[in-house]
C-alpha cells in the first residue's frame, strides 16, 4: 500500500514524534509507515486522516 504521510506530516511541520504523539502512537511506528514496512489498522488510518483533515484515500491508496 502506497502513502502520503510524509508528504502530508512535512506540509504541516510536524516531526515524526509530534504525529507520533497526536495519534497515540510511537516515533518507529510513524516512521514504518512512511517507508511502507507497515500497514497502519483501520483506527490508526482514521486518526491520521482526522490529523490532516482530508479522507483516508489521501493518505493510502492500493499500487
């Protein structure tokens, strides 16, 4: 699965760790997802996109 969280995390000037922590999650976490080692759950997709204000289709997508 393809994403754009760096992208949307770096447009707002946000650390991994700042993300991190508004979603309830850790650093590590937030970095396997931006390099596509990890598929976040449901929950977590929602939270970030709720993070960014934008649909969860933003942010992933199917290759």
């Amino acid at each position: 699965m393809n994403n754009a969280v760096r992208e949307y995390r770096e447009g707002r000037d946000l650390t991994q760790g700042d993300l991190a922590s508004h979603v309830g999650v850790t650093r590590q976490s937030i970095n396997a997802i931006e390099r596509g080692r990890y598929d976040p759950s449901l929950e977590l997709a929602l939270k970030l996109a709720a993070e960014f204000d934008c649909a969860v289709e933003d942010l992933f997508w199917l290759e």
